[in-house]
C-alpha cells in the first residue's frame, strides 16, 4: 500500500490536526457508549482506547518523516513508563511506513539526478523493498551492470524536522495518550538532532565508506559499497546486499546463533573502544545474515555518532569495575559518565548503580552467558518502573550516553530472540 507524503507544512499540521480531532471524536463516542450501557467512564479510559491509539498511529505512519521517528523513538525510548496498549501500538511505527506512490519517487529521483536520469539505467523498480521513517529503498540496475539499492528520502523531511517534532508531540500531550508526568523533551531533543544527521545522505555515505575500512580486516562482516556518483543529500547509492533478516535465524543451529551474537558484541566492543565510532541504531532491520558465507552484513549508518576518548575510557573503568564487583568504583565511573551528579540523593545513586549492575550483567559473569533464559529485560523494566515512579529523580543522562544504552538495549532483544549463549566476559577481556 502507498500513500503520498504531505509535503507542505500545512497540509502536515492539517493531518495532525485531523488526528487530534478524530482522537476528541472517538473520546466522545466511547463516553456516550458507556454512558448508555449505565457507567460513569474516566476521561482516561476515554482517551486510552485501543481506537485512539491507533487514529494516532495511522496518521504518523502516513506523514513519516518526523512526524514518525517522535512515535518510534517515545515508543523505544519511554516504552517502559506508557500504557501498555499505546506502546504497544507505537511499537508498529518501527516498521510500518507506507510507500510513496510512483509519481513523487519520480519526482523526486528528477529533482536530485536531473528529468533524464532513467537513461543509466538498465533496469529500476518503483516498487521500494523497504520503506522506514525518512525515506524507502528501491532496486536498480545500471547499464554498466551494478546492481544497486537506492535509499530514497521522503520529500518535505528535512525542512519538517522541529515543527513535526514540536506538532506531534503537542498534539500527543492534548490528547491525553500521553502521561502527564511523563518528561519527554530529552526524547524531542534526540530526535530533531538524530534526523537532521539522518536526512544528511551525504554524511550517511561518507559512515558507510568509514565502516568498509575500519572493517577491512574483518571479513565475517559484509559492507555495501557507496556509489557515489549517484548519491546526494536525498539519495543514497550502495551496492545491493542480499542475506536474510537476521532475527530471521531463530532456527538456525545454535552453534550459529552463538556466533551471530557474538560478533554482534564484539563489533560494539570495537566501536566503542578502537573505533570511537558507534551505530546507535538497535533496529532489527539494519542487520542482516548470508547463510551462504556466513557473513552479517550491516545496513543503515544514518544514526551513527563519535564518541570522545574521555567516554571510552570512562566505560572501560566501569565495566572493569562490574567485573570486579567494585561497587565504589562503578560510582565513580558512573559519575563520570553523567549518570547521575554530585547532589543526586544517596537512595538514587544506589538505585541507577542497580539498574547499571543489571545491564552489565552478561559483562559481569564469568562463563556463557544464556540470553534466551535471562529475565534481564524484565528486571530493567521493574527496576526503572520503580525509580519513575518515585517522582523525584527526574536527572537525564548525556545523550550520548542514553543513545549507546539503545544499541546495547537492542543487542540484548536480538540476543534473546535467537536465544544465543555467548561468553561475553571472555569477548570483553580483549578491550578492558
């Protein structure tokens, strides 16, 4: 199913705005059903509706862009503290784009390689093999014989960026589907600067090339290569990759699943400490397996971000300090990394030390580490549960932090998806 993105900035409010009143219509129709069968309803349970919900998440996924990537990133990013149904909902808005329709990727592919553009090539389906939040992939065929994937940008998305964040995000808070308590600005902050940096091509194929060579001497690993001739600011050219989705491996021998994982974990060991270079983007979608040569290919570097010496170090001394079981240390190294600061009341301290020690988990342990018997996702989810509700510990952490937190979160959902079991102390020992 396709569907073309509003372009101009009203014609986006005018959707957001009809969400908003389809969100205040269901409230009134749901009020007057309960009303009749002889209940009193909350205007919670009004707005809560599964309905609503999904009026909400119909509209996002049809304005993309922005507008998308602020219910995605609510969704991941404060999944734990939302009401079960929206999270779930939003939860959707990860892979639930819809396509642009043929004209506007004509119009576009004519605005960013000129009106003749079909001359090179031999073959180019208008038929996206994905679609995402910022823009939606297409195979091509040049004459000279490449075969490539071209990443198409949505048009409108860049110039869209704060006010679709800011609209949205309004517009989620009047209609109630949104805790009142709930702070989200630090959200709206990383996503405005996360898709600017995403909206930049450009500097996406200059993350692809970097990653081909910091990988050179890693051969288990598969890179598109940039073909820049074709690429710009909107549009981005890679040689095309096959390979199955990589959760797709849920059945595969263990013994493989083990190592899919692991070169998962030691890829983020690298990036972090050898590299300062990190995809922070945990999406399932940005990895995928060839099952004949055994090799992960990665996908997707819009999202990655440098990280300064001082932080590297910082997490080696703290994931030497889990290891060790050095609870002073793992303080001072939390500290450091903005955790939380010198005023933050002592019960606190010990509560985000307790939510580290639970991440760390899988670093702490000596041995294999089963991922599909750990409960490590539930004990996070109770843990931080507990700390927001408490209502007086509202520090945020330095963003790059909270974006380095996501890629280990996503690592982790994989590793239990396949249920591999890996030695991730041993992996560790290289780089700490």
């Amino acid at each position: 199913m396709s569907a073309p993105v509003p372009r101009g900035r009203f014609s986006r409010l005018a959707r957001l705005g009809s969400m908003a009143t389809g969100v205040a219509g269901g409230m009134l129709m749901e009020g007057a059903r309960q009303l009749a069968q002889g209940k009193r309803p909350r205007i919670s349970d009004l707005l809560l509706t599964p309905a609503n919900a999904r009026r909400v998440t119909q509209q996002l996924a049809q304005l993309r862009g922005a507008a998308m990537k602020v219910g995605q990133m609510i969704s991941m990013d404060a999944g734990d503290m939302l009401p079960p149904e929206l999270a779930a909902i939003l939860a959707r808005l990860r892979s639930d784009a819809q396509a642009m329709p043929k004209k506007q990727v004509q119009g576009v592919l004519d605005a960013n390689w000129g009106v003749h553009w079909q001359q090179q090539f031999h073959q180019f389906s208008f038929t996206p093999i994905a679609a995402a939040s910022i823009g939606q992939v297409h195979r091509a065929k040049t004459k000279s014989g490449q075969d490539l994937a071209i990443k198409i940008q949505y048009p409108g998305v860049r110039e869209s960026i704060d006010s679709d964040v800011n609209n949205v995000a309004s517009l989620l808070r009047m209609s109630g589907l949104l805790p009142k308590t709930l702070n989200i600005k630090p959200l709206l902050t990383q996503a405005k600067r996360q898709l600017r940096e995403e909206a930049d091509y450009l500097r996406e194929g200059g993350y692809l090339q970097r990653y081909a060579s910091l990988l050179a001497d890693a051969p288990e690993f598969l890179v598109p290569e940039l073909c820049s001739e074709l690429t710009t600011p909107s549009v981005l050219a890679m040689s095309f990759v096959g390979g199955v989705p990589v959760e797709s491996m849920v059945d595969a021998p263990q013994e493989e699943r083990d190592r899919i994982v692991a070169l998962l974990v030691r890829l983020l060991f690298r990036e972090i400490f050898e590299f300062r270079l990190v995809q922070t983007d945990p999406n399932f979608a940005n990895y995928r397996y060839d099952t004949e040569s055994k090799r992960l290919i990665l996908l997707d570097f819009g999202a990655t971000r440098p990280y300064k010496d001082t932080m590297a170090r910082a997490y080696r001394r703290l994931l030497m300090a889990a290891a060790a079981g050095d609870q002073q240390a793992m303080r001072k190294a939390a500290l450091s990394l903005g955790y939380f600061d010198a005023s933050t009341q002592e019960k606190h301290q010990l509560a985000v030390l307790g939510m580290v020690d639970i991440a760390l988990e899988p670093f702490r342990l000596a041995g294999v580490y089963d991922f599909g018997r750990s409960d490590i996702a539930q004990r996070l989810h109770a843990a931080g549960m507990d700390l927001a509700l408490g209502r007086d510990f509202w520090h945020i952490p330095p963003v790059d932090t909270l974006f380095l937190h996501r890629k280990l979160g996503g690592m982790y959902l994989l590793a239990a998806r396949l249920k591999a079991r890996v030695d991730v102390q041993q992996l560790a020992k290289d780089f700490i």
